[in-house]
C-alpha cells in the first residue's frame, strides 16, 4: 500500500502534469485565435514606415528598411501628395537613395509611407479622369471608380484582404491604352462600404455577392461581356463568383495576380510566417469557421474549382510568403485535369503581390497580350 508521501508524490505529478497541458492547451487555443483574427479581422491602415533624410536632385534617400531597400518601383505618399520611386541608386548604412520617376520629391524630414501600391485615385495616380460611382449592394452603396471606355466589355478589379481599391490600379494603364472600361470596386468592411453584420472578412464567402452587384451595375451603364482582375483574396471572391453566380457566363477571361487559391494552405503558410506548430493552422481554421459560419474547406480553388472556368492569367511571385506559390502549382494542375486554360506566369522575385514592382515592362506586357487576345 502507498504510503502518505507517495501518494503526495503522485498527487503533485499529476497536478503538474495537468497544469502542462492547461497552458499548452491555452497556447494553442491563443495562437489559432491569433491565426484566425490574421485571416478574418478587418484592419485599416494609414501610417507612416520610413523618413526623408535626403533630397538631391531627382533623387530621393530614405530611412533603410527592409521595405525601403527593395529592388523596383514603387511609391512615397505624405501629406496627401506622392512620388513615384525607381530602382535603388545606392545603398549605404541606414540611408537607402532612390530615383524619383514621378511626382515631387518631398521635403527632408517629411515621414511617408513607402508601398507598392499606387496612391490616390486614377487621376492622382496615372492622371486618367473617372468617375465614382456606388453600387448598391445587399448590403447598401458601395463606392467604385469608373473609367469610361470605348468597349462594351469592362475590367473589373476586386483588391485583396483588408487592402484598397488603389491597389488595383497597376494594371489601369494597359486597360486604358486598350480602351476598356475599367471598375475598381469596394466591398463590405471596405473604407466607405458597408460593414457585414459580424464586422469580419468572409475570405470571399460572402464578398463575391458585393462582385455580383458590380457587375449588375455595370450591366445597367452599358458593359455585356467582362474581364475580372483580382489580386490576393480578390482572386478567391472571382473564384466564389464564377463559381456561384449566375452572370459568371458573362466573364471572358480572368487575370489573377497571387490569388488566395486555397484557404487551409494559405493558414498553414501563415503558422509557417508565426513560427507556430502546424496543427495550430488546423485550430485556427476551425475559429475561423466557428466565429463566421464559413466552410473553409469550400474556400479552394483546387479541391471545387469553379464551374465556370474562363482562360486564366496566373501571375505569382516565387517568394511570396503570404500565399505560397504552391497554391498556383497545384491550381494550374487542376487546370490541365480539367481542360482549363491556365497561363501560368511565376516572376523570381518579389514579395506577395509585387510582380508588377520587381518587373513592370513584363507584367504590363504579360497583361497586354492576355487582354488583347480575341478581343471583342
């Protein structure tokens, strides 16, 4: 028979014991949470990331960072104003100096915040009058940019998670040299879009209804046929859309740039970026079903394809880490099972949705020819 200090023994074990599990279950339990509010919390963003510490000529030097340092064009907002950076000239301790293509140069000592998306409107960004319009959604108005065109077929872009419409104006360009009409819409939880009753992203479940209702209103001014661009989750609410709603008939082609193809790889990639185990990107999808209602596993482009399957331009960058271009990988292999016609275009570098930056004569001409093609 054990005696009363074994049995003390035992007893502390197993209280330790328990009270390991307690904290790894609450560790997990924090971490899919977390994982789940990376893929479902809605964010607004207007913040400054770097500071002018000098201005020469046409060149511009900013505080080093790993956002300013990167190789390709792209922008510094301030105050309400823009330039347009090129390539990096010279990179010397805390200091990186850029060229500046468009725009004015700002101040010394002016904070701005460095992307690779354009600023403002068309017109602030490429000088292209438009129009904005709302759209009326289940939901309520939604405002769009409209740049009118000669065509009665119009490209529709839908921006990414917690993202801006602005974001779609890289491709406004090539669309406008061709003579499309161009909408760049919002939808729910958007800045100036109506919130959704939960105040959470839908991961595309839901947002491709707001889609829908563009289209309906652009079938009112004029537009029979359509081209969808959609860039990170954007791509996932054209899937939704070709998938589910019944003017997918009217969509000719789609170009998608570093698309959220699958929702459970692009949560594993996401463990992978939090250094958390792999199981916690399965609890986390789990929370995020639970607090949305949402079947992530419908949320993949690979495992339910679309019905309706348009020729498709696939443009992924290989070192995204926010949607691994593995999810293009096995897309595309879906495709050839399928009979889909998918242009698959990998750029070698640059980050989630920064092909165009690390190569804009390339994207602009990959975009071009696809657009070009048996154009109506």
């Amino acid at each position: 028979m054990a005696s009363g200090r074994e049995r003390r023994g035992k007893r502390r074990a197993w209280n330790a014991g328990l009270a390991v599990v307690v904290i790894l279950a609450a560790a997990a339990g924090a971490g899919a949470w977390y994982g789940s509010d990376q893929s479902i919390k809605v964010v607004h963003y207007g913040t400054s990331n770097t500071q002018v510490l000098a201005v020469h000529g046409d060149t511009v030097t900013l505080t080093r960072t790993p956002q300013s340092a990167k190789s390709g064009t792209y922008w510094l907002e301030w105050s309400g104003t823009y330039s347009m950076l090129g390539d990096v000239v010279s990179d010397a301790p805390g200091g990186i100096t850029r060229k500046v293509l468009r725009g004015p140069p700002p101040s010394v000592g002016t904070p701005g915040f460095f992307g690779n998306v354009p600023p403002g409107d068309p017109k602030v960004a490429w000088g292209i009058d438009y129009t904005e319009i709302m759209v009326p959604t289940e939901l309520g108005p939604a405002p769009a940019w409209y740049v009118p065109g000669d065509s009665t077929t119009w490209v529709v872009a839908v921006h990414g998670q917690n993202g801006r419409r602005k974001a779609e104006l890289k491709i406004l360009p090539v669309v406008h040299r061709l003579g499309l009409p161009f909408l760049d819409i919002t939808y729910r939880n958007d800045e100036g879009a109506p919130p959704s009753s939960d105040g959470l992203l839908h991961l595309g479940d839901a947002e491709w209804r707001d889609l829908e209702a563009a289209l309906r209103q652009a079938q009112t001014m004029g537009a029979r046929r359509f081209i969808l661009y959609g860039t990170s989750m954007g791509g996932q609410i054209v899937g939704q859309f070709l998938g589910r709603s019944p003017l997918a008939g009217l969509v000719d082609r789609v170009v998608m740039d570093a698309p959220m193809i699958d929702v459970r790889m692009t949560a594993e990639q996401g463990a992978r970026n939090l250094h958390l185990p792999a199981f916690v990107a399965g609890l986390a999808g789990q929370v995020t079903e639970w607090r949305t209602g949402i079947d992530t596993d419908r949320l993949s482009l690979i495992r339910h394809p679309p019905r309706v399957r348009p020729p498709l331009l696939l443009i992924h960058t290989v070192p995204d880490t926010d949607h691994p271009i593995q999810e293009a990988h096995d897309l595309v292999a879906t495709g050839r099972r399928l009979g889909w016609e998918i242009q698959f275009e990998p750029f070698a570098q640059g980050e989630h949705t920064e092909a165009w930056n690390v190569d804009r004569a390339r994207y602009d001409h990959l975009v071009n020819r696809f657009l070009s093609q048996n154009a109506p």
